[in-house]
C-alpha cells in the first residue's frame, strides 16, 4: 500500500484506541509522526508513563504538556473528591470535563504548527459519542474551520479522526491485526495496576477484546 | 440604562484592553461577572498580578489557570532564549504562539460551563488584527460554532468581542471615561517595571494615550 498522508501529530492517552492509531498511522502516514500526551492532572497519571512506552516502542518523539483542568474541576476524573460511577450508573457525562477535546485538539494543532504540519490525529470511536458530543464528527469539522481560521498563516487544518465511526470492537480488530502492544496500554478510571474491571472503561475495554475472542493482556483485580 | 446581558467569564490579561472590557461589563452585564487569567509560562508575569489587583479592584471573583505553553514554545514571550522583537521590527509574527486566543477562549468556555455559564468575553482590539488572524471576528463566529457542537448539552455559545472593530485609542478613550484604573494593567513584552517604553507593546500603549491627550499612568524607565 502506498503511503500518501502528510506527517501529522497524533493525540496519544495511553489507552487502547489511541494506541491502535498510532499503529495504523505507521502503516498509513508517510510523513512524519509526532505523539503528544496531555499531563490535565488526571487521576489515573499510569496513563502519561503508558503513551511515552506505546510512543518509544513505536519509534516516534514523544512530547507531555501540562494542562491544568483540574483548576475547573467538576469532574471526577480530576477531583479526587468525587465518586467515579460505576457502569451501570448512569454513564458517562459525569466523567466530562468541558471542552475537554477541544483543548487537547488545539494544543495538538499548537504543537503541529511549531512542527510545520498542518494536520492532527485522534481516536474517538463510535462508542464514546452517545455520551460525549465532542466525540462526533460534526464537531471535528467545525473545529478544522476555526482552526483554518486561527491559524498563524492562512491554510488549511485537517483533523483525522479514523475511528469514529468504529465501534471500539472493530478498532480493538484492527489493532489485533496490526500488532499492536495492548499491554502497554491503560484504559481504567480508576487508575488502578491492576486494573479494577469494574468501572464503565474497563467494562468497555473487557467487552471489546471477548467479541473478538481475545484475552485482554492486562491485569485485572479479582472480582 | 437597562443591563440585560447574561453572566458571563472574561479573558483578563491585566493588560488594558481586557481591564477596560471589565469596567465595560460591570455597566452592561446583569449576571455575574468572573474573571479568568491563563497561567501560560508567560515571562511578563506580572501581568497575573495586574489581572488580580483589577479583579480586586472591580469586585469579581477571579480564578488562574495553568497551560504549559512554554512546552510548545516557538515564541518569545515564553521562551526565555529569543530575543522580544523591538517595535520597528517585522511586527509581532515572532510572538505569536500558535492557537493561543483559541485555548484562552476555550478554557474560559470551560470555566463558564463549570459555572453554568454559556457566554464568554474577550477583548481584542483592531489593532490586533493586523498580524493576529485569531484576533479576527470569523474566527470568533466559527468558533462560537464549535463550542455549541462541542459543549456537553447542547445549546448556544456566545463569544463577545465588544471592541474587535474598534482602534486602541478609541478603547483607552472609552476606559478613561469608565474610569478604569490603567495604573494597574501592564503592558510591556519585556515584563519590565518601569515598563522598558521600547517594545512594540510599549509603544503601541504610548501612541494610544498620546491620541487621547492625556499621560499614561505607568512609569517607563528612561530611554
């Protein structure tokens, strides 16, 4: 297959479906590839050492910047005053820190612009966007917009999102296929090595590998 | 006159253009008013101290958070090691740090979500236009559509711009007759008290006192 895509920085959490574009960009992108991590303060911090192995097995700069969303708060993500809800809570809006994706898609495109490219990666996956709107490719399509117009120079922005219309079934497929090291992946709420199996990304994550008849390669807490 | 504008967050820099949007909002806002400063690695640091005291000063609450710009760096303005370009060099390309005015009013949008707010003010000036494409009115119109497809329930998002298509002149003007206290905004690049009266930041204040025929406040060390 040739590789025809422009070098481009990836949005890399850590967790399983970052991970897999990481590996499927490899595959796909000629350019160069640059992964980038947001340290936001989150609880589960497993995740930023989890992206800087996943980058350096795959042989592309890793860069972690800092952004302080736990100042806003009002997630229990950041605030370790606050319950995580389990799966069967009543999903997943709780977890939301506003404009989360936003800001993590802007400092992408920051850091592509000091790079010289013009173009960032992300994983959402169909799963994510019954919950979360900023998962959804409307979204994503204004903000290449907006990032064409905010730009330092006129031109255009593209932002990749392969997987969105993926269920995190086929993406976990594909990752399979491609290799992909998923025991270097996070993926708990909680936080937790090993991991609890309980929260609603881990029940998630559990789910996903059992519809491809795979085990999961992480540890997981006894029930 | 009749206050009806809704509650609302504020980009305030310190600087005087946001100090005198934020005497501005306290005659035309009903709801509350809050302030937000970014903490970005930002060498004139006494800007966040400036942003406090006008805070104070006007009677809002006022909250700082931390970006780890200088991670990203390619700027000045946070990397120590570049020189800050003097007023008649090739403008203020050099101290752009890209996207900045997009995380800014996103994480101001975070914190008016947070608060339960859907409206967020900030103060370019048209002198900024120039060589600041996300100083421009489409860029703030695209991205007010972005936050209303991003945001976690759906619903509007405005971003007020209340002096885009005005001069800086015109806004001192305006802030002189609010009776903004210009004593405590800072402006220099070079982060310097007195302030260094040669950048091109310095200058441009300089010019816009000059215009209205009355002496700035700041002191400026001698040239």
């Amino acid at each position: 297959m040739e590789k025809t895509k422009e070098g481009a920085v990836l949005l890399l959490s850590g967790g399983m479906d970052s991970a897999t574009c990481l590996w499927w960009m490899r595959r796909e992108v000629a350019g160069p590839i640059h992964a980038l991590s947001i340290d936001y303060g989150q609880r589960h911090r497993v995740e930023l050492e989890c992206a800087a192995h996943l980058a350096g097995r795959a042989g592309v700069p890793h860069k972690v910047v800092g952004l302080d969303l736990a100042a806003i708060g009002g997630s229990p993500l950041t605030d370790a005053g606050l319950a995580v809800p389990a799966a069967r809570e009543d999903r997943q809006l709780a977890t939301v820190v506003p404009f989360r994706n936003l800001l993590f898609a802007t400092l992408a495109a920051a850091w592509a612009e000091t790079l010289g490219l013009a173009a960032v990666y992300l994983a959402p996956v169909k799963d994510d966007y019954r919950s979360y709107r900023d998962c959804r490719r409307p979204f994503y399509d204004s903000l290449e917009g907006t990032l064409g117009l905010g730009a330092t120079r006129e031109g255009r922005w593209t932002l990749h999102t392969p997987f969105v219309d993926q269920w995190k079934t086929e993406v976990v497929k594909l990752g399979l296929e491609l290799g992909v090291p998923y025991e270097l992946t996070h993926t708990c709420y909680e936080g937790k090595r090993p991991a609890c199996g309980q929260c609603d990304a881990c029940a998630e994550r559990l789910a996903a590998f059992a519809a491809n008849g795979v085990p999961d390669p992480l540890a997981y807490a006894a029930a």
